[in-house]
C-alpha cells in the first residue's frame, strides 16, 4: 500500500524566476524576506535540506540532507493559485488567466446583478481588509453586493453575513461562476463573508473558492482512475472544482491543515494526500506581514515533525509551493517565484540535489510513477533519480 503526501506551502516561494519583471516582481523573494525575521525557526526544514536548493542563500545550508530537493520553475503563464495548482498537477497552461485591472466590464456586472437581483459596489481591484471598512457600512445599508479584485484573475464577492445569508452568498458566487467562462473565465469566484460592526469588520473562516474547472484531466484523474485514493486538505476541491477528487475536507488555518494530514497518516489509505496550507498567503503574504509569516513557517516546522513521527514504510512526502507572496514588498499581490521540492521518505534517497526544474508539472509525473497510475502529464518523473 503506497501513500504520496504532497503539501503545499501556499506562496512559499524562493526567489525572482528571470521574467518576474515582466510580473512587476523584480527582486521578490518570500523565503529570504521571512528568514531574515526573529521569528523563523525551520530545523527540520534545514536537515531535508530546504536550504540546500539551488539559487537559496539565505539560512544554514545542511552538511547531509535526509532529504532530496529541486528548484522548481513556473512554465505557465502566470503566477496564481490555480494556475499554479494545476501545473503541480501536471498541466501547463501556456495563456494566463483573464484579469481586470479597470474592474470587470460593465455587460458583467449588470447581468451579475440581473442574476442575483442585488446591485454592486465597488468593481475595482483593492486589498480585502481595507475594502469592507470603506464599503462595510454602505453594503449595510443598501444590501448590494461588493465586488472587486485583484492582480490576480479573481471574482470576489464580500457580503456581511447579517445582511447576505451565506447560503445566499455561495449561490452568487455560483452564478458569478456560470457567467464568467471563456473570454471572461477568471480562476476563481471568492466568496468573502464578514461580520461585525464598523469600524471593526471581522472577515469569517467562511470563505469559499468557487474554481474554473481545469480544461483537460490532471493527476487527480488519472489516479482515480488507477483506483487509487485522492484525498483534498484545505481549498484543494475549489482550485480543481472537485475533479478528480475522492474525498476532502476543509479546514480552518494552516494548523487545522496539518492536524488533518496528521490523522490521515493514521488511516489506511493508498494514493494521494494532497494538501493545501493557505494561511501563508491568505493571512500573511496578502496583507506584508513578514513576522507573521515567518512565525506560521516555524509553526508548520513543528507539525511536520509530527507528521514524520506517524510514516509508515513506504511513505513519501513532497513538500512544494504554487508561487510567491513576498511580504517585504510594496506589493500586496502574488510574485512571480521559483518555489521549493522537497522529497523525503524511507524509500527516497537523501541529499539528492535534482537542480532546476523546468515546470511544477514534474511533480505530477513523480507522483503518478511512484503510486503506479498513468496518465498524460507536461512534466517528467524525477523519481528514477530519488528512489532507493
């Protein structure tokens, strides 16, 4: 019985890919913005050799990794969630995702309201915290809907859970999501509830993603058709519109994440475990907070020793991300970044340093030859290089 645990640290990036400046993110680089904070402390990140990966010169750099590692490059075009997602599990998309600087046109918006009956304020890119202390009190008063977005190719909608019933709130974003395909297909309709009073507006744990189904079949499909087990943790259904997925749960933080990995480590299983930490980017990257951030990766450090303490033989792990969030730079948005590969397990090799990767999907290539299934796939295996 094989078990693949696969996790990502959502936006944990390592550094400016070369045509991040095409992406506004010259000089961005997440990891050595938290690494240098007092509040980082990643010992077993250190001894997988985390440090080791090519291009990484912050942090103390492991004499013998227990585990094997790569520098993996974004080969989509683009530098979001679901895009991101996809590739990891092996599909490239070669043209980015619709976005809306401007806001979205005006014929989207009317037949949005026209749909859902409720008018819009807003339409406009804007950082979510400060959108509901400006907008807060007017929704309040009116009952209209507030939309906006981001650099990213997103369709969020916040609503105070008093005024918009959150059954009503999913039911919009489920129009939103019927409305914008093709030329105005964004990856993701966001559900973005809040409550209290104003000023002090509280965003809920409520949120829900509401993705673009992916265009052709990925890993998930593949396994399941090989019979195997694909369990989401956290937004994994949303990002794949549950395509592909056998089971999943959802989860409050990234602590709650890691205790779901934790107890499925104790369930017979075989497949994949694919799990997906959004508090990096969610809490800290989007809203600049270095420490916090630097704090939630010492805080994951620790639980993924327990995870280590509960692999069974055979096991293996991958430990990734799906872009960069830099929380030192001006910009509250997405960076363009290479992202971590680390890989461990009693069946991998250590300090295997597997060098640049040049797309995320040789991740999906590796999981699919390890847990036995095929499948069509933009990337090529790693694991002839790492298995024992």
């Amino acid at each position: 019985m094989k078990r693949l645990f696969l996790i990502v640290l959502d936006s944990f990036g390592i550094g400016e890919l070369p045509d991040a400046a095409e992406y506004g993110d010259a000089g961005s680089n997440t990891l050595a913005a938290i690494a240098a904070s007092p509040e980082f402390d990643t010992p077993n990140l250190k001894k997988l050799g985390f440090f080791n990966i090519d291009g990484v010169t912050c942090g103390e750099k492991e004499p013998a990794p227990t585990g094997s590692y790569a520098r993996m490059a974004e080969k989509s075009k683009g530098k979001d969630t679901t895009i991101g997602h996809w590739e990891i599990a092996g599909m490239v998309s070669p043209r980015p995702l619709p976005t809306y600087p401007d806001g979205f046109p005006l014929e989207v918006i009317e037949e949005f309201e026209r749909r859902t009956g409720r008018g819009t304020l807003c339409n406009k890119p804007y950082s979510g915290t400060q959108l509901i202390l400006d907008y807060g009190r007017e929704h309040e008063k009116t009952g209209s809907l507030i939309v906006y977005t981001s650099a990213d190719s997103v369709f969020q909608i916040a609503a105070h859970e008093e005024v918009v019933p959150l059954e009503e709130l999913y039911r919009d974003c489920e129009i939103a999501r019927e409305l914008l395909q093709g030329e105005h297909g964004v990856g993701r309709v966001i559900a973005r509830p809040f409550v209290g009073q104003y000023p002090d507006y509280k965003r809920t744990s409520n949120r829900h993603d509401f993705s673009l189904m992916p265009p052709r079949d990925t890993m998930l499909d593949h396994l399941r058709r090989a019979g195997k087990e694909t369990i989401g943790v956290g937004k994994i259904y949303d990002i794949f519109a549950g395509k592909g997925i056998s089971r999943f749960t959802r989860t409050k933080d990234n602590a709650d994440g890691m205790e779901q990995a934790i107890a499925l480590a104790g369930e017979d299983f075989e497949g994949l475990c694919f799990v997906n930490l959004v508090d990096f980017d969610m809490v800290y990257g989007h809203r600049n907070n270095v420490d916090g951030y630097a704090a939630a990766a010492t805080a994951f450090d620790r639980d993924l020793a327990r995870l280590m303490g509960k692999l069974r033989e055979g096991d293996v792990v991958i430990l990734t991300a799906d872009h960069g969030c830099d929380p030192s730079t001006p910009s509250t948005d997405h960076s363009r970044e290479y992202t971590p590969m680390v890989i461990f397990g009693d069946r991998i090799k250590a300090g295997v340093n597997l060098g640049t990767r040049p797309t995320f999907a040789d991740i999906a290539a590796t999981v699919l030859d390890y847990l036995g299934a095929q499948g069509e796939t933009d990337g090529t295996s790693f694991l002839p290089q790492v298995l024992r």
